[in-house]
C-alpha cells in the first residue's frame, strides 16, 4: 500500500525511478507498467540479480544507484533507508520532477547544493495511507495482475531474513511465518 500511495504522488509522471529494489519496488513496478510509464530502476551496485529481476517485472532500463538513468526522469521513489540517494534522485529528475520519500525509516539526508533542487524540483515523503487508497490498490491489484515474489522464513530466523534483505540476498519481499502450534 506504502508503494501505492507513493507511486500516485509522483502524479501522471511518464520516466520513473524507482531506488531500492525490493518489497514495494517490485509491486509498484508492475503497477506503473500497467499504467503505461517507463520504469528505470536502481539497486544496491554490483546487484545482477536485482537488476535482472526489476527487468522482468517491466522495468526497461536497471543500473546502480550511484549510476545515471539513460534520460532525465519525470519522477523517483525512494524505497531505500538511505538518505544519501535522496540528492542523487534529486539530479535524476528534470525540472518540475518530483521525488517522493516512500521508505518508513531512512538515515539522513546529507547536505546538498540549492542548484540540485532547483528549478521547481520538489521532495514529499509519505506518512499515511488512506483507506481510499487501499480501496483504489486492491480493486486495481488483479487487473495488473499484480504478482509477488516472497520468501517465507520462520518467525525464530527474523535476523537471518533481515540480514539477507541488508545484503541483497532476496527479490521481492521477506514473509515471517508464525506457526501455531495445535493441541
């Protein structure tokens, strides 16, 4: 829903980055595909496999994110928790491009020159979903079709999934299993 929400504050934005490949990312993707919009993804450098994945789920060009997208982007999500990629989303866009800050948690946003957002460029972050986004989301979800990529870990290995998600070990998204136990 967060990568929902995130995606319809970038507006009617034709070229989009997305930065930080991973739960959300690889929904909204999908979603942006189906609307028509030309996706360019980033992910942690040296991530083939990301790449590769972002690829198949409809983006037309994946680099790193310290790379330059192959054209000046309308918009950019921020999924990634770092705040160093928020001036390099900044210089991606062209003029009047936005860039929305979709990640819950994020390090902080280093100094940059006024140059970088000039030019009516502008920043939002995403705070709260609405329900009338869920209701939007999931009425548009299976029209996509919107299809996930998970990888289950037992609720007592939490550490070893978030380590692997730290170190691009997994595409898609990360789903703790809690068993019950049955008496």
């Amino acid at each position: 829903m967060i990568g929902y929400r995130s995606l319809r504050m970038t507006g009617d934005a034709e070229r989009l980055g997305l930065y930080g490949f991973g739960a959300a990312a690889h929904i909204v993707s999908q979603v942006a595909a189906h609307q028509g919009r030309r996706i360019f993804a980033f992910t942690r450098e040296g991530d083939d496999e990301g790449q590769s994945f972002a690829r198949r789920l409809g983006a037309e060009w994946a680099g790193g994110s310290s790379d330059s997208p192959p054209e000046e982007l309308d918009a950019a999500i921020v999924f990634a928790p770092v705040g160093a990629l928020v001036p390099t989303a900044l210089r991606a866009v062209g003029k009047g491009g936005v860039v929305v800050l979709g990640g819950i948690h994020m390090s902080d946003i280093p100094s940059f020159p006024y140059e970088t957002i000039w030019g009516e460029r502008s920043l939002k972050s995403v705070a709260n979903l609405t329900r009338r986004d869920g209701e939007k989301f999931l009425a548009l979800a299976p029209k996509v079709p919107v299809c996930t990529e998970v990888t289950p870990f037992p609720l007592e290995r939490a550490n070893e999934a978030l380590d692997a998600l730290r170190g691009s070990g997994i595409s898609g998204a990360v789903v703790l299993v809690v068993e019950e136990e049955i008496r």
